[in-house]
C-alpha cells in the first residue's frame, strides 16, 4: 500500500513538471494554441492564433519539437509516457 502511494506521488510529479514545460512553451510562443504528440512522438496538428489561411512555419515546428526533445532528454523514461497520443492546448481563462 505504502509503494502505491510513493508510485501515485511520483506520477503527480512527473505529470506536474511536464506541465509545467508545455506552459512555459506556450508562454514563449504567445501565437501557439495547440499541438497534438502522436504514439510515435511526431508533433502534428499545430494550431496558431492567425489569420485564416497561415500554415505553422517550420521555426515553429522544430521549436515544439525542440522543447519537447529537451523534455525526454531530461526524464526520458516517464516523459515519453506522458507526451504520447495527448493534445496540448492553450488555457484561456
């Protein structure tokens, strides 16, 4: 029962920290609304705040993937887990 815990612990930190450097991606990129991490870690369906018809540039792209990179090279073994099949999105509050 104690290990659970530790395990639950650990898992609500590991999830925090991701957070925590989506939000600061999201920060840095003010035009980002939303992206989606494939099963196989691709970055696609990048969503911008533009006008109608603007594509992502690839600066964009490889900026995600950059930040993302830098995410798995930091905690690869939990980080990998928690990016895959999920859709980051903007919180507007």
């Amino acid at each position: 029962m104690l290990d659970d815990h530790i395990v639950a612990e650990r898992s609500s930190d590991r999830v925090a920290q991701c957070r925590a450097r989506v939000a600061v991606l999201f920060e840095r990129l003010p035009m980002l609304c939303g992206f989606h991490v494939t099963t196989d870690l691709t970055v696609v369906e990048i969503a911008v705040d533009s006008w109608p018809g603007c594509a992502p540039t690839g600066e964009l792209v490889r900026e995600i993937c950059a930040a993302l990179e830098d995410l798995i090279a930091e905690r690869a073994d939990d980080t990998v887990d928690l990016l895959r099949g999920r859709t980051f999105a903007r919180a507007v509050h």
